[in-house]
C-alpha cells in the first residue's frame, strides 16, 4: 500500500510479541485533569464548574465500586456560534493506565493538573488482578490465565487502583485496552468473532467490578463510579479487531472507539454508529513518509522494536519524536482545527526518552491559546451538542485546508 503504510508499525504488546505488520510493543497508562486554555481559563466554548469531589453514596456488588453521582470536573459543551472558529481539540491517551515502580500514572496525572488537561486512561483488566487469581481469566483462544503482558506484582496492582480512583475523580476518562493483549497473527485480538470480543470485554469489566473479591484489598476505599455504566470507549491491542468488535461496543452502548490506525487529520465520522477516533498519521521529521501519533510507532521507526537502542542516539530520537507530535498538531491547529489524538505507554524505553518529549509537547500545547486538552469522553460530549450539518461542513476541510472563511464552515444553512 505504499511506504506510508509500510511505516505505520500498529501499535503492540508485549515487547517480544510479532504484530500483523511488523514488531510491535505496548506498555502501561496514564492521566491529568481539567481542561482549559494555556491560561487557565476556559476556552472554545466549555464551562468548567469547580464541582467538588464525589464520594461514595451506594456500594455496587461486593463493594469495589460506588455510585457516587455525576464525574466532578466536567465541561458543560456548548454549540459552535455560527462563524465561530472551532476550538483546537487534543486529546492525549494512555494504553494499559498501570501504576508500577517508575510511578508514571501519578507522574502525569500531576502533570495535567499543572496544565489543566484531561485525558484518556485505557485501563488492561488484568492490571487489577493479582497473579495468583490469573486462572480466573479465561481469554480467547488461549488457556487460562495467559496474556502476553505480565501481570502486576500485588502492591502494583493496589496502587493502580488508587491511581484509577483518583483519575476519575480528576475528571479523567477511565476506558479499556481490554486485558491479555494478543496480537500474534494466528491467535491475536485480530482474529477474534464478535462473541470473542464479548467474552474479553466482559471480563476486562468484571475484573473491577470485583476487584475487592479477586485481590482481598477490603481496606481499600470503592472506585467512586460504575464501570459498566461509565465504560463508552476503549483502543484494541496493536489497533486489530476493530471490525470485528465494534457490532459487540455498540450493543454494549460504547459512544467511540480508538483502535483504527493511520487516520487523517480530519474532523471524526462514525463507523457503526460509533465514533471513529483513530490514530493519525503525522509528520516524521528527517522522513519522507508519515508516522502514527504513538510513542511505539516512533520507536518501531527509530530502533526496529528494540527498547533499547544505541544510546548516543537517543537525544536526537527524543528531539524528533517530540517534533512529530509539534508538526501533528500544528498542521491541524494551523489549518483545519480537526481533534488531535496521541497514544502513549507509561514505558521508559530507550532510557524514557518518549515519556520526556511527550510531557514536552503536552506543556507546549497547553499554552496556546484556543486549546482544550480533553478526553475521547468529553470529546464524544462536545460532537454531540454540535449542528449535525456543521460537523459535516468541517469533514469536508482536508488535511492542512484552512478555511479563507470559518463562517462558511460553522454557520448552520438556513433552509
């Protein structure tokens, strides 16, 4: 399909793991908070309300999870005004959302609350449950108890619970990245029937559903939220399956999904009656070709897979792919303000250089002015409030078309 293709490595699993169209690795996840202008203010239409912490109210099954009434800290969306330039929308998501001894789940979630962003967490099911509960996982395909991530060492496990907990109460997003992530050609995630899917997503939901009963951690406050109910969006392991699984995330009432790889920068559609926020392709500095907007993908391109690349390279590595996020988002910024998606692990491969130009970007994207740093949730919340037939005149702006007039674009025809 051409070299863009070719270089848009999926984004994977486990390091060691073969992916459909190349190696692939994937790692853990993490957070932030509110979302607003580099100012603090809020900007682009949403209104932030100081809403105060939830806390439980009524217990859901053994006590792992808590009715507490809406999320605190989320945009009240509001219609575009008619010739309103949209607002630059840029959501930064974690794939995995654990907490283990490099602690950088509650890294950046302080970092977003120093620049009021919200962000996406996928949190993989299995984090939640102890190893020596693993038979209880039953995956496709597979025998009990096998993933081709490891499981979380148990006070890894209670620390990504407090780390879930205290996500959600920032306003983040907790979604899925489902759970044993396989992505082997004969028997991965891109292989699996609509049933399949059921079976993974179901369980991925039960292992916090009953998280207090599988781990004994009873001393433990409840997540403070339903997570049947809360769960509208995930991204499949190494980007396969999406067809497969999506009839199954819309009768389980998903509003979005994040598994398609290789997007362009332009405004969302719908598949299946969901919304389709892909990864995107985006610039590749010192390349002619494109590369997906993930940590890995920047990897796969740099060192082959490995982790652990040449050393005396990595300050140009870490300077390129922070470049590639700054050229992603600025051709949308600039032009046709289409939503701006990043994935990323909470990994330190090559020495943790993706972490730092990661959080560098964030930072300079937080302080420009018409920016909101949200999740796919919210997004999903603001799309939905929008002038069908405005959202449709803005699909019509290609990648890096900037309108010689936003009134054309955002103004409702009278009929």
């Amino acid at each position: 399909m051409g070299a863009l293709s070719r270089r848009n490595v999926l984004a994977g699993g486990a390091i060691a793991t073969a992916a459909a169209l190349g190696v692939s690795a994937c790692g853990r996840s993490g957070g932030g908070t509110r979302t607003a202008g580099g100012d603090g203010k809020p900007v682009g239409g949403a209104s932030w309300g100081a809403t105060p912490s939830a806390s439980p109210v009524n217990l859901i099954g053994d006590g792992s999870m808590a009715d507490t009434g809406p999320q605190p800290n989320q945009p009240a969306p509001q219609r575009l005004a008619p010739g309103q330039r949209p607002p630059q929308f840029v959501v930064f998501s974690w794939d995995g959302a654990g907490e283990d001894s490099k602690q950088l789940f509650s890294h950046f979630r302080s970092v977003a609350q120093e620049v009021k962003a919200t962000m996406s967490f996928f949190l993989s099911g299995i984090y939640v449950l102890p190893e020596g509960k693993k038979d209880i996982y039953l995956p496709p395909g597979h025998k009990p108890g096998a993933s081709d991530i490891g499981y979380l060492a148990d006070n890894h496990v209670k620390a990504t619970l407090e780390q879930v907990r205290q996500a959600w109460l920032e306003g983040h997003e907790i979604g899925t990245h489902f759970n044993g992530h396989f992505c082997s050609p004969g028997t991965g995630v891109g292989t699996w029937t609509p049933t399949q899917w059921r079976s993974e997503l179901e369980q991925a939901i039960g292992f916090v559903e009953k998280w207090k009963t599988n781990t004994g951690f009873h001393d433990m406050d409840p997540l403070p939220f339903d997570y049947r109910k809360e769960l509208i969006g995930g991204r499949t392991p190494c980007l396969l399956g999406q067809k497969q699984l999506l009839p199954t995330a819309a009768a389980m009432g998903w509003k979005y999904d994040a598994s398609s790889p290789g997007g362009l920068q332009m405004w969302p559609t719908k598949k299946l009656g969901l919304w389709d926020f892909p990864l995107q392709s985006i610039p590749f500095p010192g390349h002619s070709f494109q590369v997906l907007s993930m940590d890995y993908n920047m990897l796969a391109n740099q060192t082959g897979g490995t982790p652990n690349g040449d050393p005396s390279k990595r300050p140009y590595w870490q300077q390129q792919s922070y470049a590639a996020y700054m050229a992603g988002f600025n051709r949308a910024y600039t032009t046709n303000r289409a939503p701006f998606f990043i994935g990323n692990h909470f990994e330190s491969w090559n020495g943790g250089i993706y972490m730092k130009s990661v959080e560098r970007a964030l930072r300079e994207i937080a302080a420009k002015p018409d920016v909101q740093l949200v999740s796919f949730r919210q997004l999903v919340q603001w799309l939905e409030v929008q002038d069908p037939a405005v959202l449709a005149k803005l699909r019509t702006l290609n990648v890096g078309q900037k309108p010689n007039d936003w009134k054309e674009y955002t103004t409702p025809q009278v009929v």
